[in-house]
C-alpha cells in the first residue's frame, strides 16, 4: 500500500466516524410526539384508574397528582439521560473536528 492509500483510508474512516456521531446526535433530537404521547398516557391512565376503581372518585386529585408526579420523575431522568448523551455525542464531534 502507497502512503496515498493509507492517507485515503484513515481519511475515510473519520469520515465515516464523524458521519456516525452526526446521526447519533440527530437521533437524540427531541422529538414532539413523545411529550404529545405522555400526555395522552397521564389522561388515559387518571380516567382508567377513575373507571376501574369508582370509590377513589372522591380522592381522585390526590391520585392525579400521585401519578403526575411519577410521570415526571420517570420522564426527568430520560431526558436527563438523553442530554447527557448528546453533550458526550456532541463532545465526541468536536473533538474529532478540531
């Protein structure tokens, strides 16, 4: 092999590499329909819970927020987790194009 061909090589290889954390990157994107989503679960599961268990119509607030709660917690640490790996991606790209 010339020094060209290893040149060309190692060339394409961090393309390829640059190329893969740029997708990773684009693939954490937040997207809309997944906070459209928890919306739609945190309703469906309040009126579930309402239809399945009639005595807690009284303490359905408390329920509500119960539920809320958890909801957001769960969701805090995804997303927690998601940009923490967009921070190191993102890193990752940077430091590969300096």
């Amino acid at each position: 092999m010339s020094i060209n061909e290893i040149e060309k090589q190692i060339l394409l290889k961090n393309m390829n590499k640059q190329l893969q954390l740029e997708n990773e990157l684009e693939k954490l994107r937040p997207s809309v329909f997944y906070h459209c989503l928890k919306a739609i679960i945190i309703c469906a599961l309040a009126f579930a819970w309402g239809a399945l268990v009639p005595s807690v119509s009284d303490e359905i607030t408390a329920y509500l927020l119960l539920y809320g709660t958890i909801l957001m917690g769960v969701h805090m640490c995804y997303e927690n987790y998601r940009t923490n790996k967009r921070i190191d991606t993102l890193y990752k790209l940077l430091k590969r194009t300096t």
